[in-house]
C-alpha cells in the first residue's frame, strides 16, 4: 500500500506539472493604462526540476532566457515590450494597449544548464475604457527600465508624482526606456544609467506647480540649455534616483486635442469614367549639336594639338648627321671613323678565315682523347661539359 501511495503521488505531482507548464494565464486589463507582468525564473524552475525539491533536496539557480511572441505571428503585439538584462535576471512583458482587443502570447523560457524550454501561455484581455483626460510626461534620469517595472518602484514614483500633482487619484499610463526614444547608450561605469520616461495620468486638471514648465521664463532656461532644478515647493523627490528632469517635462491636455478626421468612405473599386484618353504631347525638339561639339569636337581639336606638338619636339628640334659631325672636331671624328673601320676589318677577317676551330672550342671536348663525343640525348636541359661529370667512374688523368 505504501509503495503503490507513492507511485499515485508521484502520477499527481507529474500530472500538476504538465498540466501547469501549459495552463493559460489570464488578465483583463483597461485601455490606455500601464501594463506590466514580471517572469519570474523560479516559477520556471519549478517546471525544469518539479522534483527536486522532494527527493533530490537540491535547489537549482539556473541561467534562463525569455522568449516571448504573438502566437502564431514572430513577433509581439505592437504596444508591448519584452525586456531581460541578464540571464540571472526575471524578464519583464509591459506596455500600454491603444486599441481594445484580445493578444494571446507564449512565452517560452531557455535554461542555459540543461537547455530544456518550458512554454507558458498569457492571454491578454483589452477592454475599452476612456482616456484620462490630463496627462504628464516625466523624465527620470537615474533609472533603468527594469528597475522601475517593479509594483513597488512604480508605487515609489507614483506617491513622489502624486504630491507634485496634488492629487491621489493618479494613474501611471505608460513607462518608455530612454533608448526607445532617441536616447544615448550610456558609459558602463558606475552613475551612468540610459533613463526612462514615465507618463501619468488624471481627471484633475494640473496643480500649480505643473503649469510653471508652461511658462515663458521656464522655457526660456530650458531652450538655453541652463541646468533647471525644480521650483521651490514642488520638489517632492523622497528617493534621489527617483528625482525627475524639470526640462524634460511636457504636459498633455487631451480635451483640447481635435477630434480625429473620419475614416474613409470604401468606394466600388471602379474608376469613373473620364472619357477618352488624352496622351500627353511629345516635347520639343532639341538641338543636340553644342553638346556634340562640346564633347566630341572640342577634345579632338585638343588631341591634334598635343599630337602636332609631340612631333614638333620629337622630329623638328633634331639637329641631324651632318650638323653634328659639322661641330665636332676633326681629330675627335678621324678616331671615330678609324674605329669604326677597324672594327669592320677584325669581323671581316675572322669570317673569311679557313683554319679549323679549336679543339677545346668544341662543345663535349675530351682532354685525354682529343675527340669529340657526340651531343647527349636528354631531355635536361643541361649538358655536361666533360665526360666525367656524364661519368662519374671514368679515369681522366692523361696517360
């Protein structure tokens, strides 16, 4: 009985596993509001080791990747955002949906120790709601995106931004990461943070200290580039991190802005009928002949006179024969022409000559016999001079 207790315990705990890998995670959120769910890696550790806890006693803190999409389509829906720094770090989904709707996103987490993915479902439910009417936008210079999706950050900056809009009824309406909006990657050092922007919203009009960025001397400051702190009696900055950049701030009032233009009428699809077609006349004629000169005769005209020029130093500056035997001296030119003539006489007498050449002239010449052997049939095209490199055996020393 107590083995067959454990092996149904073992079938439920399995079961609960499977089935919670795959349950579907529902939320029914209001247009035009904030967002945000945080991946929790433990709740994904549980699936990868759903029973180490019991039997094997060990607590694993694995690496995970999040990968996050609209099912059936590659990407997320475009009003939400995924962001993880590190691997060691809970993901986070966040957004704000402009349109009412239904988003069905999985969500598939990588352990990067034993590569195994656990897939989790999150269906997203957008009701139609109306807008908060009044809206800020607010910079936050020393924090990071996934510093302040955390529920108790955003209720840090809220309480800071309620006291500046004197009001409780205020609703944070979108949070951006600097770098999606132009921003500057930052330095990786210590005190460098990218920056985030966040956007609230209310029914109450603005507080007096909101409307001082709307004035003229305010503005001014801040087109000029001056460092602006924020007026006395509204800094209500509990946390330093938390302090907002006074330049940076804009005021939105959404019951000023003009209606949408209407949507477009769908028509047939057919054109109406215009009548005949009328195709444009052709254009006048052009008079190409200054382009020809300008690109055919012009260069020609330079090319003749850097050929007549050419010829001119090459051929007419030449000063001849005559004219320079005319300057040279006579002695000078008698010692030239007698050895031009005595060099003519040395050919001439060594053609006509009938003595035999030379033993040792002769190619393959053999010292000791003082014959001539026959050229060798190689194909190298190096012949040896003497028998004994042909030889390396035969005596050579003369008898």
């Amino acid at each position: 009985m107590a083995g067959c207790g454990s092996w149904v315990f073992f079938l439920i705990v399995c079961a609960v596993s499977l089935l919670g890998a795959n349950a579907e995670i529902k939320f029914t959120i209001p247009m035009g509001k904030l967002f945000t769910y945080e991946l929790m890696r433990e709740t994904f550790q549980n699936d990868f080791e759903p029973l180490s806890k019991l039997y094997a006693g060990r607590l694993y803190d694995d690496p995970m990747i999040f990968k996050c999409n609209r099912q059936n389509f590659p990407d997320l829906p475009e009003w939400l955002r995924f962001t993880q720094r590190h691997p060691y770090d809970n993901g986070f989904l966040y957004g704000t949906p402009t349109s009412p709707g239904k988003s069905i996103i999985e969500i598939y987490a990588i352990n990067k120790r034993s590569y195994e993915t656990a897939r989790h479902i999150l269906v997203i439910k957008v009701t139609a709601e109306k807008m908060l009417p009044y809206q800020a936008e607010f910079f936050i210079k020393l924090r990071e995106i996934e510093k302040v999706l955390p529920s108790s950050v955003q209720d840090e900056i809220k309480q800071d931004l309620q006291k500046l809009w004197n009001t409780e009824a205020l609703e944070i309406v979108n949070i951006t990461n600097a770098l999606d909006r132009g921003g500057r990657v930052p330095l990786p050092l210590a005190g460098h943070f990218e920056g985030v922007y966040v956007k609230v919203g209310s029914e109450q009009y603005f507080s007096d200290c909101l409307l001082r960025v709307l004035t003229p001397e305010n503005q001014k400051q801040c087109t000029a580039g001056a460092k602006v702190k924020v007026p006395g009696g509204c800094n209500f900055c509990s946390i330093p991190s938390n302090c907002i950049t006074w330049c940076k701030t804009e005021l939105f009032d959404l019951t000023k802005q003009e209606p949408a233009p209407p949507a477009p009428t769908m028509g047939s699809g057919i054109l109406e009928d215009g009548g005949e077609f009328d195709p444009p006349e052709s254009p006048p004629s052009r008079d190409f002949f200054p382009d020809y000169i300008v690109t055919v005769i012009v260069p020609l005209i330079l090319a003749i006179i850097l050929c007549l020029l050419l010829a001119y130093i090459m051929f007419g500056r030449r000063e001849g024969v005559a004219k320079r035997d005319a300057r040279t001296n006579q002695i000078q030119l008698y010692h030239h022409h007698t050895i031009h003539g005595n060099t003519d006489e040395l050919r001439d007498m060594a053609g006509n000559r009938g003595v035999p050449s030379p033993l040792s002239t002769l190619p393959m010449f053999n010292s000791r016999t003082g014959e001539g052997a026959p050229p060798l049939q190689s194909d190298s095209p190096t012949i040896p001079l003497i028998m004994a490199q042909h030889d390396p055996y035969s005596d050579t020393l003369p008898r």
